[in-house]
C-alpha cells in the first residue's frame, strides 16, 4: 500500500504564499521592474497566487508570464519522442527583475531547464528563483531565494502540490513511490 502524508494544508499553502509575497517585495524594495515567471504546470497558479498577494499589499498589480520549459529539458527524450509543446511566450523580461517561480525544487535540472529558457526570451536584470517546497537532493549548484517549506524527503517519495486552480483542492502531500 502506499503511504501518502499530507504536509501543507489549505491554510497552510496561504500563509507561506503571503510570507513569500513580503519577502519578495522586501528584498527588491518594492516592485519597480519586477515580473514572475512561472513555470508550467504548478508553477504558473504559484506565480498569479503571489502576483495577487503582491498587488493587495503594494496595490499595484505585477505581471505574471508563463514559461513551457519542455524543450530545455535534458530528459526530453524520457518523456515523450514528440513532446506537446506550448512555446508561447509574449513577456518582456529585459532589465527586468525575475522572480522564476515553481511548485517544487528537487534536483535543480528543472531550474536549468528554465533559466536556459529565459536567455532566450532576454536579458533579465537579475533572476531570482521562489518555490512553495524545497526537498533537496540537489544535482547542480542552484538554491532558491524563496521557499514556502523545506521538506527533507527520500529519494523513493513523491511530492505532490495540488492547486485548486488545477486540481480542484489546495494540499501539498508525500507519496511512496513504489
């Protein structure tokens, strides 16, 4: 059978976002030239959550950009022979301050992924990476500026984040992998 623990609740996903949104704001002295970039899936809902708490705090909105990261991936050929791939991307990050945001951290490849996918869209004045779950097991030398929960996990556990805007409930759980 396999476990499944459930580590952030509802409640607990806003309270790291609202945490994140000040810390953010704080460390950038407010949000002159600031975007978030969130990387699909999970990150993307993550991004607009903050985008939201930002603009009730500082009361002006922030723009929030999507960023398919598949053709990056150095495990493109483990996924699928013809990857679906939705390269849309109509942002304007140069000179920009670039919160790349995501769900999860685990070995970094994905951040890689996604910072060799923002050269190429421009120049950014800086990138700074914000996640809801740091689970460690890093592969490459790549640490988040933000993080919701630090998670210490096997390398035989899943972690699973759920946003209602995907998945129709807010919860992030551990699951065995076997």
């Amino acid at each position: 059978m396999k476990k499944k623990v459930m580590i952030m609740d509802d409640k607990a996903i806003f309270r790291a976002t609202t945490r994140i949104a000040n810390e953010i704001i704080e460390r950038n002295k407010g949000i002159q030239d600031l975007v978030l970039v969130g990387v699909k899936t999970r990150g993307v809902p993550f991004a607009q959550r903050l985008a939201s708490k930002i603009q009730e705090i500082e009361g002006k909105p922030v723009k929030v950009y999507d960023l398919d990261i598949t053709l990056y991936r150095d495990d493109l050929s483990e996924i699928d022979y013809f990857p679906v791939v939705n390269e849309k991307f109509e942002g304007d990050i140069t000179d920009k301050i670039v919160v790349l945001v995501d769900d999860v951290i685990y070995t970094g490849r994905t951040v890689r992924a996604a910072l060799d996918a923002l050269v190429e869209k421009g120049r950014p004045q800086k990138v700074q990476l914000a996640v809801l779950i740091d689970r460690g097991h890093r592969e490459l030398p790549i640490r988040p500026d933000y993080v919701g929960k630090n998670v210490p996990t096997s390398k035989k556990e899943i972690v699973d984040v759920k946003f209602k805007e995907v998945d129709k409930k807010d919860e992030v759980l551990i699951k065995d992998k076997r």
